[in-house]
C-alpha cells in the first residue's frame, strides 16, 4: 500500500530506474511487459487515486501527472498501459453508486487492474458508439460488441465497457476478463508503443449485472474533470518521451558520437552548433514539463472547488499542455538523430523507438482541435464542451 504522494513519487522514480534498461529490448522483440506490470502492480503505485475513505492514498493530480511521466520517460508503452485503469477508476468515484465504489475501489486496493474496451473502428466518429446493452428480464444486461485499440485489456482483471444502452445514453459495464463470450484478441500492430497489447475486445452476449454498470452520462450532465484527468495522463506521456529521447540523445552524444571536422574540436559534445541545438532542445523540454504541472495544478484546483469556470480553466490547461508536448516530443525524438549523427540510425541501437512511440501516442486525438477551443475560450470566452476528450 501507497500511503502517500510521496511515497507514489519515489516509487515511480524508482521503477522507471528498474524498467528503463530493459524497454529497448522489450519494444524490438514485441516482448509484453507481463512481468513489468506485474511488478508495478505489486508496489500498489495502481491504486493510489483510490479516495482516502476508502483506503487509498488518494493522490493529487500533480502527483498522478508526474507518476506517468517519470514510468514514460522510461518506457512510453508500459506507461500506456494503466492509462485507461486511472480513467476508469476516476468514473467509479464520479458515477459510481456506493456500493459499487466500495465493491470495485476493494478490487483495485487488492492488485486487480482495469483494462479499456472503448474506441471502435469503422464507426462515423469516435463518439459513434455502437456496442449495446440490452436489458435482460432479471434485471441484468446482455452486451454485444466489437472494440479496437483496447489498451491494456489483455492485462487485465477487469475490462471497462464503453457501450449505450437502449436510450442511447453512454454506460461504462466493468466485465471480468474471464467472462463467458467475452474474447480479447492481440492483433496491435502499430508501429509505435509495440507492447501495448491494444488489440481486440469482442463481446458476444456477454452477461452483466445491473450492480456493475455505471450511468457514465451523467458525467456530462455538469461540471465535469473526467476529460481533463485523462488528457493530463496522456500529456504526461508525451512529456515523458520527450525526456527519454533528449537523455538518450545526450548520452549518445556525449559517448558516442563523433564531431564534424569542421568544429575544430575533439568531441561532438564541445560542438558549439551541437550545444546550441541541445539548449533549444532542452527549452522545449522543460517548457512541456512546466505546462504539465500547471494543468495538474489546475485540475486540483478545480476538484477542489469544481464550478463551470473551473472546470473550463482546467480543461483549457490541459489542452494547452497536451499540445505542446506532443509537438514537443516529436521534436524531440525527431532531432535525436540529427545531434546524434548517421550511425544512431542503425535498426540495432532501436533509438527510433522513441519517434515511433511519440507519432503513434500523438495520434489519439488531434491537437489542432485543442488550439481551437483554446483560441475561442481566450478570444470569446467560449467554455470548452463536456464531450470527454478536454
């Protein structure tokens, strides 16, 4: 058990120390981070936003932020994974009944772990949600579906089911991965964050109680942080990559790289053009981690206080934020290998992984839309909407 921010820091810190030697390895063979998970589980790092009635640590935002950025920083893909664990944990606390929230707040203090079956593929938008809960005549449902990119789903004890209900009105069903007709299918083949596992969820009648379904609408009803606490890890993400590529961009500079003979100088780390390209590097760097801690401050600020104006100041941050970074780390990894020189383009050294994570985890959802709502809330005062993904 976690017991406290603190201890949730020095925890992340110490695990990205033990996961990072081996995440090369991992994403060039494919090889799924069972062991890793099992052991990040086993620290109780998953179920530190578990409200502090209920015996968890319940930690900031800031906290939970700098978590994932430090595990990805390490290893983008294994940082990935929980994600969608947080996200949902975050609905029970906002929709959950009590009962459920002491039911399912009970699982994830005892190492069990929430996976993700919500987007779907060849559907009109991301919103067009078309897997189905249907009432059964014992009070029960019977849900039925296909879902792709299901991070994390392979992993897990219990998988969240984003689905609509017969008013057409969003649901989360928590399913037990061993449910009869539910079938989780690894078949991610992204080119980016390799061991994911965001394969395929198929669920073919599969048999709910009414006791695990969540009203999920309601979240929208009002002011709402579900979007922004979800978007806050995903920038995390991308802070994190854009960390590891710059040290791993440093450090193969530093030990291995050669300098232009034009320099004048005996190693590429005395370059002056080189220096130069690592300073604005180093800016990009460190302006993404500071957009980070402002919108976890601001997301704690507005759960502490949670209003429209609130709530609207928070999702902008975290907009802002979550923009910068992604541009940030593909930069980032893109200029390794223009510091870093010819040979840092060999497949064998895999330094391309760090590129590859970022353009595959940037692809979430598109930051151009972010600037716009930015730009209408600065110029207009137009609050975002309460669709989830701010």
């Amino acid at each position: 058990m976690i017991r406290d921010d603190a201890e949730a820091l020095r925890t992340a810190a110490e695990l990205a120390e033990e996961f990072r030697p081996g995440a090369s390895g991992r994403d060039a063979r494919r090889e799924l981070p069972r062991a890793e998970l099992d052991r990040l589980t086993a620290t109780g790092l998953l179920a530190i936003t578990v409200p502090a009635g209920h015996g968890g640590a319940d930690v900031s935002a800031a906290t939970l932020a700098e978590v994932f950025r430090l595990l990805a920083s390490a290893d983008a893909s294994l940082a990935q994974i929980p994600q969608s664990h947080f996200a949902y944990v975050n609905v029970l606390r906002q929709q959950g009944s009590p009962e459920q929230q002491a039911f399912f707040f009970a699982e994830v203090l005892a190492g069990r772990r929430f996976g993700n079956a919500q987007s779907e593929a060849g559907t009109k938008h991301l919103q067009d949600i078309r897997t189905r809960l249907v009432a059964a005549d014992d009070g029960s449902y019977l849900l039925t579906g296909v879902k792709n990119y299901s991070t994390g789903a392979l992993f897990a004890d219990w998988i969240p089911v984003l689905a609509r209900a017969e008013d057409d009105l969003l649901h989360v069903a928590y399913v037990p991965a061993d449910a009869p007709g539910l079938t989780v299918t690894d078949d991610w083949d992204g080119m980016g964050q390799r061991t994911t596992a965001s394969g395929t969820v198929e669920l073919a009648d599969v048999a709910v109680p009414a006791a695990h379904v969540v009203p999920h609408h309601l979240t929208f009803t009002g002011p709402q942080l579900h979007g922004a606490i979800a978007q806050l890890l995903h920038t995390a993400i991308d802070a994190g990559i854009a960390a590891g590529a710059l040290a791993e961009a440093a450090e193969f500079v530093r030990t291995r790289s050669r300098p232009w003979f034009e320099s004048g100088y005996d190693s590429a780390a005395e370059d002056p053009l080189l220096i130069q390209r690592f300073g604005e590097l180093a800016v990009r760097h460190r302006a993404a981690d500071a957009l980070l801690a402002a919108a976890a401050r601001a997301v704690d600020e507005a759960r502490a206080d949670l209003d429209d104006d609130s709530a609207a100041e928070a999702s902008i941050a975290v907009a802002a934020a979550k923009a910068y970074a992604g541009s940030a780390a593909l930069e980032i990894a893109d200029a390794l290998f223009e510091v870093s020189g010819t040979r840092a383009a060999l497949d064998s050294l895999n330094l391309h992984r760090h590129w590859r994570d970022a353009r595959t985890h940037t692809l979430h959802d598109p930051a151009r839309w972010k600037i716009q709502h930015i730009g209408r809330y600065v110029l207009n005062g137009t609050r975002p909407p309460r669709h989830g993904l701010l």
